[in-house]
C-alpha cells in the first residue's frame, strides 16, 4: 500500500503564490509514488488531517504560519511526521531580530542593526540619529517576512517615507547596507550542499529579481569564490542550520564584502520550485529535484 503524503501548500502568507509553485512541484515529483493530497491549509487543517490520516505531510508552505513554527505545532500536536524543521527551529529562524541575535553570540557575522517599534509618538531625532551611526543608505524589513517583501534600501532623504511604509508591521529591523555580492548557501540532512551566487539587474534582490523570469537575475553556480570563501561560506551555513537545530533543508543568505560573509538570514522553507536555488545548488551536486524531495520525505519526523 502506497504511503499516504499531505503536501501543504499556499497558506495565508504573502509568499502564497510561491508556495503554491513549490507545492505543485513537489506534488508532481511524487505523485506516482504516493498517494498524494495537495491541500491548501485554509479553514480547518486538523479535520482535514482526521479524514485523510497522512502518513506524513510535506510541508511547502513559505513566511507565516508554514514556515515559523504554527503549521509545526499543530503537526506536533497530531503526532503527524512532517518534512523540514521543527517548531522551535522554525519559529527562530522566521525571527530575524532573535536569530541574528543567537548568530552574533556564536561569533557569526550579521550586519548590525536594531529593532524599531511603531508607536503613535515616534521621536523622529532620535530615530534619526540612531540610524545614522550606520551610516546611510541603510535597510528596513520587516522581522518576519520573507521573498523580500517589505525590504527597503532608503537613503536618508526617504528614511521616514519608507520607514512610514512599514508601519502595519508594528515592528521592523533597521539594519547596516553591506554593499558587495549575493551568495546563498544550502545545506542538507546536516551536510553542506553549496553555494550560489546571484546578480540581479535591479537594485537588489527584492521579489521580482527572484521570481521574475523577465528580471533576468544571473545565477552562478558554484558562486564564483575562492576555494577558501566557497568552504567558508558553506561551513558557516551548517554552522547557522546546527546553531538552530534545523532539519532537512535550510537555505541561508549572506552578502559578501571585503572578503566577509555577512548572514542576513537562514530559510528554514526554501523555495522548492524547479527554478528555486536549493534544488539548482542541488543538481549542481548531481541530486535530481525528485531525489531532493524523497530525502525530504524520508527525513520527515515529529520532535523526539
Ligand atoms: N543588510 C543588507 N545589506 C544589503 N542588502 C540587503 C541587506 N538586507 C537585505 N538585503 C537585500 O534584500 C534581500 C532580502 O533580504 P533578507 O534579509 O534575505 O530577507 P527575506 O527574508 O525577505 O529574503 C537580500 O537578499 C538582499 O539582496
Ligand atoms: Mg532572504
């Protein structure tokens, strides 16, 4: 009898889109393999789960609910074996205030920064010249978002139209710009997978840079690094996915200047599309999206 798998996916996040591609794929790379339920988790998830009674649910689910630690406890809950990280795991890594916090204390570089709350008397000065210590053009994101939205680059003349911008967030990160490269670093089953580089033709790499086709991002894989930097970046990226017990696949990103790697954040739900990095940094290494998914399933647990 073929394994029962729920494939979760789009969800109430704004990376809703993205994660109805990736869950498409992955339903069409195991669809022969198992019997396979494609649910998008609106309404009622636990009667969903009662009736189908999966043996295991891939979680392609991105931003929140799926990917900080809600989707997860209700799992947990159900005693349901589910693919990715746990509930803690996920909920740090979503956190970007939190998991910078936790890679600065083990001696990972992330660019500075300070979390900024909204209130209805904000001191404009002093917010100002606190800002200012990182010296302009500086970042403002949301903590938990992801896809890059709600990031904005604002020099000084737009810090408080863009920061105005950001207000239903209640709070945000206000972070130092580090100029230089684009490298992301997988990592998978505890292993180090790799690292690609991206060069978008926009500004940044915001949400069109990675979704676009039409955006025409250039993709170097492997990143083109020394060996060194290439073992380096790799190595703090597992560092980072050990750091936050992580499990399956985690995808971290750094900008890379002056010969540093700077950790801007760890995806615990990276993009599982056939376009998305992983499974390119994967077949670079000769693992096939479809064997990159069954690693996924077989590495499918509840907390011990
Ligand atoms: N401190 C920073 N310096 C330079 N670029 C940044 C910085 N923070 C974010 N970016 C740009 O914005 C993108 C998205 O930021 P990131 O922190 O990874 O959030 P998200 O969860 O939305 O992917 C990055 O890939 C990078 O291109
Ligand atoms: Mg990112």
């Amino acid at each position: 009898m073929k394994k029962k798998i729920v494939i979760l996916a789009g969800g109430y996040s704004k990376e809703r889109e993205i994660s109805l591609n990736s869950g498409k794929e992955v339903y069409k790379s195991i669809k022969n393999k198992y019997r396979c339920y494609l649910i998008d988790p609106k309404g009622d998830l636990n009667q969903v789960l009662k009736k189908i009674k999966p043996d295991i649910v891939f979680n392609a689910l991105h931003g929140r609910y799926g990917e900080d630690g809600y989707i997860q406890s209700i799992l947990e809950n159900e005693k349901i074996k589910y693919t990715h990280s746990g509930v803690l795991s996920s909920f740090l890594a979503m956190d970007k205030y939190l998991s910078k916090k936790i890679f600065k204390e083990n001696n990972i570089l992330t660019p500075a920064s300070f979390k900024h709350t909204f209130s209805n008397n904000i001191n404009h000065k002093k917010l100002l010249s606190k800002a200012n210590i990182m010296k302009f053009p500086i970042v403002l994101k949301p903590i938990n978002e992801g896809s890059s939205v709600g990031v904005y680059i604002t020099n000084k003349k737009n810090f408080f139209k863009n920061l105005n911008k950001l207000r239903s967030f209640n709070e945000i990160l206000i972070e130092k710009y580090i100029p230089g490269r684009e490298i992301q670093s997988a990592v998978l089953g505890n292993k180090k997978l790799g690292a690609i580089e991206l060069i978008p033709k926009r500004k940044f790499y915001d949400y069109k840079a990675k979704y676009d086709k039409k955006a025409n991002t250039t993709h170097i894989m492997p990143a083109d690094l020394s060996k060194e930097n290439y073992n380096k970046v790799n190595k703090i990226a597992l560092k980072a996915h050990k750091l936050l017990n992580c499990r399956g696949v985690t995808r971290s990103d750094f900008r890379f200047y002056k010969n540093k790697f700077y950790l801007l954040e760890l995806n615990t739900q990276p993009g599982m599309t056939s376009l998305s990095l992983v499974p390119e940094i994967a077949k670079y290494n000769k693992i096939e999206f479809n064997q990159l998914i069954e690693f996924l399933i077989k590495d499918a647990s509840t907390s011990k």
